[in-house]
C-alpha cells in the first residue's frame, strides 16, 4: 500500500513538474524591460509612480490636446494613421502604451480601472496638460477611458469611443483559477495571441507585417502576467454600469463601431447607444474591429468634424497652450 502510494505521489510529481516545464518552454517571455530593450525605440519615455510609460507626442505645439488609448495588447502604433491624420488637421495628440504593454513597465499589480487612471493622470501631469483633454479608446482602451471620464469629469472634454469593449465577458473557471489559470493562460493563450490580432481585420490580407510587429512586446517578463490581470478586470466589470456613468457626466460622445467587427460584434453598439443615449453614433461599412485603421480617411474625418463642434472653453484652452509653450 505505501509503495503504491510512493509511485502514485512520484507520478503526481513528475507530471507537474512537467507541466511547469511545459508552460516555461512555451511562454515566449524571456528578457527583462530595462533600459537595453528600450534602446533605439521610437518615443520618449517618463518614471511615473507605478513604472516608466513609453508615450509618443506629435502635432503643432498649440494644437488641442487629443488622448489615444489602445485596445487590449496591442501597443501604442495601433493608433498610427489616426495620429497621423488629427496631427495633419492641427492637433497635439499624445498615444502611449498602457502598463503591461509595448515598451511600458509591467508592475506586479492590479490590472484594474484604478490602475490605468493613476497612469493616465500621472502621464498628463507630467507633461503638464493641465486642461481638457480630447479622449479616445479603442476596444479596451473603451473601457480605460470611460473609466478615466466618469473618475476624472473636469478633465475630459470630449469622449470617442471606438469598437469599445462591450456585453458581458466570461472567463473559464480554468483561468480564473489562482495557479491554473496562470499556467494556462502563458501554457495555451499567450502563444496564440500574434495570430489572434487578425481577427480584428475584415480584409487581414492587407496588414502582412501586423502578427510580426506585435511579437515583440512578448520577450519581455510580466506581459501574460498583466493581460491575464486585466482579462479578470474586465470579467468584473459591469459595461452597462461604466457606460451609464458616462452619460451622468456630460460629456459629449461620438460612438464609432465597424459593421463586420468579429471582435465585439456590431449588435453591442445597441447597448451603448443605450446606455449613452445622447452619443453620436458612427457606424462604419467595410470595417472590423479596427475600422478607425480600414476606413482612417472616414474616421478620421468624423472625428475631426466632432472634434470641431465641440471647441471646449476657449480660456481654458489657452491656459494649456500658455503650460505647453513653458515646457
């Protein structure tokens, strides 16, 4: 009996041990993000109370302020044409990678609204935006910057909210698990998640360097640690609540949802138009989840056209410029 239970504990042992050593050999994250990793990269970066943010600030020095926050993993560049567009059309606008991504720390913490407020927040105030800002969120970046707007009124002038996260989001017991569901996550999803960027096009055929440009990111330690914190973020979050919050603050909102997104299906866009029922809704043909990169010129566009209806305090305006030009 005790020798069959030796062999049962024995075989119990090795196949964790092997599991472990499988999960190891399957996570692509080897190197630390330090200064070396960071040498040579487009951006600037700042020390900020939970780590160093690597941020990007292009457009005129008068121009109005306009805040891109990305989606789920992908980096700041998600936001490439867009800033290329609201920069040609007059505006300073500031992208930046949020905790845990790109060439952002990855703090042991939280992946939570608290989180990305605090960073958000110490970000402009280091660079010394002190007045309304111009917010944008895509996909999760919806939710950071909901989050930032209902915590942080009187500092948002205007919300865009892109293909936002939506409707209910449903973790497997697997990956809520406190020890399983890390092995799980860094042993089966993280590998895939390159490849799974291109669910986010209508037509993947025309972006064939999108799945190697985001590989990067991954070498560096923390990254599966700080996605799978925030997927147990969003499972939490109540996105009719956040949105309905939204509206009570006044904010004026322009919704923009691609018709053929496979990422958060175009039906959720009726339950943000509910909740904020006073938002301009733009939904855009011949795009998936990214549709403001497959229809920039649209979207683009409307952007700029709801930028403009909504000009914000004039003195307030020149207060920020008067803080920009001392810089």
């Amino acid at each position: 009996m005790r020798r069959s239970l030796l062999v049962v504990t024995s075989v119990i042992a090795v196949l964790i041990v092997g599991a472990v050593v499988y999960g190891d050999l399957r996570s692509p994250e080897r190197a630390p993000l330090d200064a070396a990793a960071r040498a040579g990269a487009p951006g600037r970066f700042v020390a900020l109370p939970h780590g160093i943010t690597h941020y990007d600030l292009a457009g005129p020095d008068s121009g109005r302020v306009v805040v891109l926050v990305h989606g789920f993993s992908v980096p700041y560049y998600i936001w490439d044409s867009t800033t290329a567009g609201l920069t040609r059309a007059g505006y300073r606008v500031l992208r930046y990678d949020l905790y845990g991504r790109g060439l952002s720390d990855r703090p042991d913490v939280r992946y939570d609204g608290a989180l990305y407020d605090d960073q958000l927040a110490a970000l402009l105030d280091s660079l010394r935006i002190t007045g309304p800002i111009d917010l944008a969120g895509v996909s999760f970046g919806g939710l950071v910057t909901a989050h930032f707007t209902t915590t942080h009124p009187g500092r948002v002038r205007t919300l865009t909210l892109i293909d936002p996260a939506a409707g209910r989001v449903e973790l497997p017991w697997t990956l809520r698990a406190p020890v399983i569901g890390t092995w799980a996550w860094k042993t089966f999803h993280e590998p895939r998640l390159p490849e799974g960027q291109m669910t986010d096009f209508l037509h993947p055929e025309n972006h064939p360097t999108w799945v190697d440009r985001y590989r990067p990111q991954m070498r560096y330690r923390g990254f599966g640690r700080a996605l799978l914190s925030s997927m147990k973020a969003m499972g939490r979050t109540n996105h009719d609540s956040l949105y309905a919050r939204v509206e009570r603050t006044g904010t004026p909102v322009l919704l923009v949802w691609g018709r053929q997104d496979r990422t958060v299906p175009f039906r959720f866009s009726e339950d943000v138009r509910r909740d904020i029922p006073s938002a301009e809704f733009f939904p855009v043909d011949s795009a998936g989840h990214v549709s403001m990169i497959e229809q920039a010129a649209a979207v683009d566009a409307r952007m700029t056209s709801f930028l403009e209806a909504h000009p914000g305090d004039a003195a307030e305006h020149a207060r920020q410029l008067e803080h920009d030009v001392d810089e």
